[in-house]
C-alpha cells in the first residue's frame, strides 16, 4: 500500500541522506555507552567510514522508526527503552542491543526487501 510518509512520489522507499566518513560518530562515541561506527538522527545518517548495503538497510529502518513516531517521539522512546534497559541489565551496551528499535532493525538488516512490506510501528514487536 501506498504511503507518502514511507514512500517518495515516485514509488521508491524513502531514504535519508548518507553522510560517509564523518565525524560525527566519533564525537557521539566519547558520550555513548558503545562505539558508534553509524547513527541515524533526523534525515541524516553519519557513517565514520563508508556503508555496505546491510549497514544502509539498518539505518533505513531507525529513520522510518523515526518518520513514523515524528522523530523526537522516537528519540524519547530511545533515550526511555535504553534507561530501562539499563536498569535491567546494568550494561549500557546491552541496554541499546535489547532497545525495539534495535532489535527490529538487526533482526532485518540483512533483507535488503524489509521496507517494501515492514508494517507501520514493527518495533513493537520486538518490546
């Protein structure tokens, strides 16, 4: 089914803009509890070096995580899952591995057709 949120006029899946060879991971990795190489963040994805098609796909998935919860709602959402991850686990790092939007983005990285049929609001899912 069509949607102009997930979708561009012309049919294809719509991407953010990939940023290679940033810096910006490498900044945000000083104040994260892991060693971010990628990060989706509004309609940009920063890569520390280049992107392989499944790094892309991953990416892709967070910024339609994103356009469907407005993107601040799914940085709350983010920041929330993470905090409570941490709780749980009393491990950063896998506090942000156990987080829904990471778990249905790794869980699908690897199928590079994911987006064509995700449903709307999939990460719930994997909470």
């Amino acid at each position: 089914m069509y949607n102009f949120i997930y979708f561009n006029d012309d049919g294809k899946i719509r991407k953010p803009w990939f940023v290679e060879n940033s810096k910006v991971p490498i900044i945000l990795s000083y104040v994260a509890p892991i060693d971010i190489y990628a990060i989706a963040f509004g309609p940009f994805v920063w890569c520390r070096g280049t992107m392989g098609d499944q790094l892309k796909n991953h990416e892709v998935i967070h910024y339609h995580q994103q356009l469907e919860l407005l993107f601040v709602g799914q940085w709350l959402l983010y920041v929330f899952y993470w905090l409570k991850g941490l709780i749980k686990y009393k491990d950063g790092a896998v506090a942000y591995r156990e987080s829904p939007f990471e778990r249905e983005a790794y869980a699908n990285d690897q199928n590079l057709d994911y987006l064509k049929n995700r449903e709307r609001f999939a990460w719930r899912k994997y909470t």
